[in-house]
C-alpha cells in the first residue's frame, strides 16, 4: 500500500539518471533524548520490579501515541500500557480489566506479555479486530495436550480475544532462532498484506535479517533471508532485527527499515553450546548464535519490493559517547509522521550485548545497566539529501516519465541558504522552450511542498503540437520527459511529488511472487 503516489525520494538510484557534481548524504535524525531517556517512571507496585518498553505504536485518526511494556513482578507477566498526545508525555490509563493485589485500577491489558508483534490495523473492516497480536511460540495447548500457537484480536488494545483454533493454531514457528526447520525457507510474497522481520542464522554462524509475510496476520509464510553481511561490511558485522512497518506500506515507492546492526567483538572465543545444533541451511536444527557481544546501532535500509534491499553503512541513529545512557545498544522502531515530522523511538542501554562499558577491563555488568525508551526527530522524506558536492551547483537528472497532459510538479527542499532551479527536458535530453534553467522561478527557501513553476506558471505542459508534429506515429502515452535540477551551495533536495502519479509508472504492471 502507497502512502504517497507520485512521491520519489532519492535514497536509492530508482528515480535518478545521473548525478554530476552532486552527492546524496544520510540525515541523522535529531534527538530528543539526549541526556536521558524519556521520563517514564515504573514505580506501580505491577511494574517496579521490572518493566520493558516495547514499540510505540500510533493511532494515526486519534492523533496518539500508545506504548505496550511488559512488567514482570516475580510471579507473573504483565502487558500495560501507557498513553500519550504528544509523543513525550506519557500517562497510565486506568483499564479495570485485570485484578492485581485487589484492585482492577491499574493499567494491566488482557494481552500476552510474552507476544511477538503487535499492530493497530486502520484498514481493517471488523472494529472489532482492528488491534491484532501474534505469539512468538505455540503457547496454547490443544485438549488433547498439543501445542497450538496463539492469536488474539482487541477492539480497542486494552481487552484482548483469542481467535478461534484454526489451520493458523497449527504452526509451530518461532520467528527467530530455535525456530523448526520445517518454518524456514519458502515463497515470499512481496505485495502481502502483513510483513514480519527478525534474526535468523546463516550457514557461518552469523545473525543474518529474514522475512516473513501473511495475508490475515495468522498464516505466515517461512522465513527468508533478505539482509546478510557482504564485502562493504567490517568483520563481525550481523543483524540483529529490524524496526519496519508491520503493515508493509511503502512511502515513495520505498520500504523504510530500521536495521538493527551487531557489531560483534570478533575476538570472542569462537565456541558455542551445542555447536552441533548450530542451524544454518534450507534443512536443519535449531540456529543458535557464535557471538554474544559488541555494540548494536541503527541503519537505514530501503527497498522496492522488500526482498532487494539498498543499505547504508553509516549509523542512522548513533549511539551516544562513552558514559552515556545510549552507549551501548541502539534499537530504533519504524518512522511514525506525525505533526509534520517523522519520529523515532529507540530502545537503547548504556551497555553492551554482553554488559561491558567503555571501560572493557572492569567486567560484564560492573556498571549499573541503564535502559530506557528514547526519540528522534526528522523531517519527512529527510532521510537522504542531493546536495552540491563543490562550490558549483550540483546536477541530479531524473529519469524519464510519461508527459500526457501534463501535471503539477512539487519539491521538499531546504533552499533557505541557498537555491534550487531547474528545467523540463525531452526524454532525449534537450530542454522544452519555456521550461528551462533560465524560464524556471528559482526557489530560494525552506518549504516542504514547494511547486516548480516556469514564468509564474507552475506544473508542466500537455505533449504539445510541436512534439506530435515530429513524432506522430507515437501516442500521447509514448511522449516521455525529464527533469534537471540544479542543485546550489547550501541547499538540500530531499524529494519530488508528480501529480497525477500515474505517470512515473509503466504501462504494465508485473505482478508476481519471487521465490
């Protein structure tokens, strides 16, 4: 699903011709948590023992933020959750749902602690199902005493429903290591419904990035791997997981993860337990991990199909200096927009995987862990810029696309320090009179949705009779053009919107399902 037609970023070479003396850079979000996490005090009687953030998840017709975490007080488990209207604040609501030490006011759901995912479904139909949650493991059991795996519904994330025992209660995934051979492996459907990304091992005993997906969020398909380390990648580099959009929308064309990336300590005694059981090929025991410690961040991945992946290698998300509270382990969830800005959470520890701080010599754990639920904040489409990589402007050509009857042309550009024109060209490169660098009105500041306009006139123009004249054995969906912008000192290009959107796309649409 589309969230922007038309839309084109330039994280990836899709939309790009040609770059001449011009660059693409990665934008690191800003954070909003730099000295500390978010100010969240687990001290209800629930939840003081021990409580775990989770991903934040955001109401996109209510306006709100809602954070599942799970408590564990010795005894038992607990999901809770806390509500929030502007991403930094958060409060309990009081639920009456569960009973603990007497009293139902507490913010205690019905939901499993122990779940995999968990995702608010705005394009369900059923009310009553728009909040879906999935277990891990099969933690049921039949009648009989087999384990079934689990699945439950809310209506509102609060008061949690088992689905009815089906063909799905019959799976025996985990979606990670330790999973049955038998769930790995399979055709992966890059249009489904629902989307899942999680750690599997590879046949050199690293953490590789497999994908799952499912049309109804109960049957899912094997996992497959999509992201593993290569050449541009320093030894030690594997995959921890991946914050993503559960719902598998693109945004520009584009698939948008957060990439969880270990940077294992490559002098770790290379011995595991029961190496023997190690998984790693299409058949197989369980997968159990060489390396326990290094440091995780955060980079960004894209891709147009969720299979093909483009990375770059450089932390989007950094962690924090020696001594501070996000040092050790950056986890960042999926991009939620919000208020014309795209945030991001992040679970994040002042510790290493295995427990060290910057000062290695002292032990694991010798330095109290401090954890904690952190955010970031980026502009839309802010995550790759096209700047000028000298002093002279900078070219990015676009590729081709379809000219009809014309249409409105519109940029997310900070040209405030700077200047952005630009020109229409005839897909052999010429440009159309009218609609060159020196017809263009130059724009000259920061604007999210800024249109391109030629002598006061914005949008670009129908085929043309001068066009047809030349080339009239083509019809009008034929009649092809491009764009040139001239990119100046100082300014940021972040991305391009073409309305209508059905001219950045081909005639024919293949639709079909990789293996």
């Amino acid at each position: 699903m589309e969230l922007s037609p038309g839309k084109q970023l330039f994280v990836d070479d899709y939309f790009i011709e040609s770059l001449d003396g011009a660059r693409r850079v990665l934008n690191r979000p800003r954070k909003v948590t730099v000295d500390g996490p978010l100010s969240i005090r687990f001290d209800q009687p629930w939840d003081a023992n021990f409580s775990q953030p989770g991903r934040v998840i955001y109401d996109e017709s209510k306006r709100r933020f809602r954070m599942y975490y799970r408590a564990w007080t010795g005894d038992q488990d607990f999901l809770c959750a806390l509500e929030s209207d502007d991403g930094l604040n958060w409060e309990r609501p009081v639920l009456e749902l569960v009973e603990f030490e007497g009293s139902k006011r507490n913010n205690i759901t019905t939901g499993s602690a122990d779940h995999l995912s968990m995702i608010l479904d705005p394009y369900e139909e059923d009310e009553a199902r728009r909040w879906k949650q999935i277990d891990n493991k099969p933690s049921g059991a039949s009648e009989t005493g087999e384990p079934r795996w689990l699945a439950r519904y809310s209506a509102d994330g609060y008061d949690w429903h088992l689905y009815p025992e089906g063909s799905h209660s019959e799976q025996k995934m985990m979606f990670n290591f330790g999973s049955p051979a038998e769930t790995f492996g399979g055709v992966m459907n890059p249009d489904a419904r629902y989307v899942h990304y999680s750690q599997r091992g590879s046949n050199r005993r690293t953490r590789v990035l497999g994908r799952r997906d499912s049309d109804d969020f109960l049957h899912w398909s094997g996992l497959r791997t999509v992201i593993e380390q290569d050449l541009e990648d320093p030894p030690g580099t594997e995959f921890y997981a991946a914050g993503f959009d559960p719902l598998n929308r693109s945004n520009g064309g584009l698939h948008v993860l957060m990439l969880h990336t270990f940077l294992t300590d490559v002098s770790e005694p290379y011995a595991i337990a029961d190496a023997e059981k190690y998984w790693g090929a299409e058949s197989g025991s369980n997968a159990m991990p060489a390396r326990v410690d290094g440091f995780v961040e955060t980079q960004l991945a894209v891709s147009r199909d969720t299979v093909a992946w483009t990375r770059w290698r450089e932390p989007f998300i950094a962690r924090g200096g020696a001594g501070a509270w996000d040092y050790g382990m950056v986890y960042t969830d999926g991009p939620i927009l919000h208020d014309d800005q795209l945030w991001f959470y992040y679970m994040a520890g002042n510790l290493t995987h295995n427990g060290y701080s910057a000062q290695p010599w002292q032990g694991p754990y010798s330095t109290p862990n401090r954890r904690g639920k952190g955010v970031a904040v980026l502009r839309p489409d802010g995550y790759v810029s096209v700047e000028a990589e000298s002093y002279a402007p900078g070219v990015l050509t676009t590729h081709r696309f379809r000219q009809e009857q014309g249409g409105q042309i519109r940029v997310n550009v900070d040209a405030g320090a700077g200047e952005l024109r630009y020109e229409l060209l005839e897909d052999t490169g010429h440009p159309i009179p009218g609609y060159t660098a020196a017809d263009c009105d130059p724009i000259r500041e920061d604007s999210l949705d800024c249109a391109l306009s030629w002598n006061g006139k914005a949008g670009w123009p129908g085929v043309g009779d001068d066009r047809i004249a030349r080339f009239p054995q083509l019809n009008l969906a034929e009649f092809y053009v491009k764009l040139r912008f001239f990119v100046s000192r100082g300014t940021k290009l972040y991305s391009l919107t073409i309305d209508p959107p059905e001219v950045t796309e081909w005639l024919v649409r293949l639709r079909t399902r990789i293996d």
